[in-house]
C-alpha cells in the first residue's frame, strides 16, 4: 500500500504481531521488529520461522501493513 503524506509517497511496512494464548503481545528478541516490503516477502518469512516461534511461546500471529491489521490472529497450532 502507498500513502501519501504532505506530498511525499511513502510504502507501509509489512510486519508480525506475536501473541500467546490469551492474546497478550508476546516478545521474541531474535525476531522481532523484521518488516518487509511486500506481504508475499512478510508470508514466506513466516513460513520459516513459524516452528522457532512457536517454541518461543508464540501461539498466533497477525499480520500488519502500517497500523493496519490484514488478517490473524492466526494460529501456529495444528488444529
């Protein structure tokens, strides 16, 4: 997504929000804070860290562009 502010074009950052079981934000100093410039990118990320996440207390994710909430929470378990 591209946003327009005071005349400048700037692109959304595409990023993961961690949560436990309850739905409390949940901090994983090894991987947080990674943004990515394309929902895809943020996507196959995911995809390869999800078991690391997981094992860190991670039980769902949401994805975010901006302050913008795209979809989640997403569970990392099997059902």
């Amino acid at each position: 997504m591209i946003r327009r502010r005071l005349g400048r074009v700037t692109r959304m950052a595409w990023t993961w929000r961690f949560e436990d079981a309850q739905g409390a934000p949940v901090s994983v100093p090894d991987l947080d804070g990674q943004e990515f410039s394309a929902q895809g990118d943020a996507e196959s990320w995911l995809g390869e860290v999800w078991r690391d996440l997981a094992d860190a207390g991670v039980s769902a994710v949401t994805l975010l562009e901006g302050d913008r909430e795209v979809y989640g929470p997403m569970s990392l378990h099997a059902a």
